[in-house]
C-alpha cells in the first residue's frame, strides 16, 4: 500500500488488496473510492470483493470506474460527490486516475495552479489537464 496524500481529506494509492482496508480504517480514512474497471483486476480485487472488505472494515465504498483516455463527466460529477463529508482514499493503477478525477471535480473551487501542483509532488503530471480545468472552471 502506497498512501499519496494530495490534501488533508483525499489521497490516492496504486492498486490496494482487501487485506489493507483495516489499516486504511485505523489510518483515518473513513471512505474509499474505486477508480478501477473490473476488466483490469482479478476476480480477487474487482468491486464486488473490494466493496465487501471494505464494509467489513467499517468503511463506505464507493465505485467510479475511470478508463484511462476516455475520463466522463459522470466520473468527474461522482468523483466530486464522493469526497463530500468524508476522507477519502481513492485508487487506480497508479493513482494517476484518481489524480486527474479530483483535479476536475474541484475545478473551480481550488486555485488551478494547486490543481496541478498538489499531485505533481507525487509525480502525477496534472499540466497537460491544465486548460480542461480552467474550462470546468469557468463554467462553475
């Protein structure tokens, strides 16, 4: 498990195993979001099993699917919903996902230059979503 704090109440993570989710518990996140497709993870880690330990952890769940390349709104709207009145740990691959859905979900409610700079201390580069987010930005 690799927590990548990106704010006080949201971080992202590579690929975690449903053995983690305790320590995620005891870690002070109280919500975790599931940014990976079924078709890219065993049986063992898709959302069924990934939602069922993470309850048994005393933790909600949350599953948002994001394809790498082919981001929707719907991502963006249901990742923006799920850090609502929680600390959220949210995963993909890499993180890199996870990365990019929160940027664009804050659009408009954080500086644009702290959109990009908070995951670039990760070595996510969030640059080249710079004018997506300035567009969400200005429509918010």
């Amino acid at each position: 498990m690799d927590i990548r704090q990106i704010t006080p109440d949201y971080a992202v993570s590579p690929q975690i195993d449903p053995a983690d989710l305790p320590a995620i518990k005891a870690a002070g996140f109280t919500r975790v979001v599931n940014n990976r497709p079924d078709g890219e993870i065993p049986p063992s880690h898709q959302s069924a099993a990934m939602k069922a330990a993470a309850e048994a952890a005393g933790l909600d769940y949350v599953e948002n699917p994001v394809v790498g390349g082919a981001i929707t709104p719907d991502n963006v709207t249901a990742q923006g919903a799920a850090l609502q009145g929680a600390r959220v740990l949210a995963y993909c691959a890499s993180g890199n996902r996870s990365s990019i859905v929160w940027a664009l979900s804050q659009a408009g409610k954080r500086p644009t230059d702290e959109l990009i700079a908070l995951p670039a201390r990760h070595g996510y580069n969030m640059e080249i979503w710079r004018d997506q987010i300035e567009a969400l930005a200005a429509r918010a």
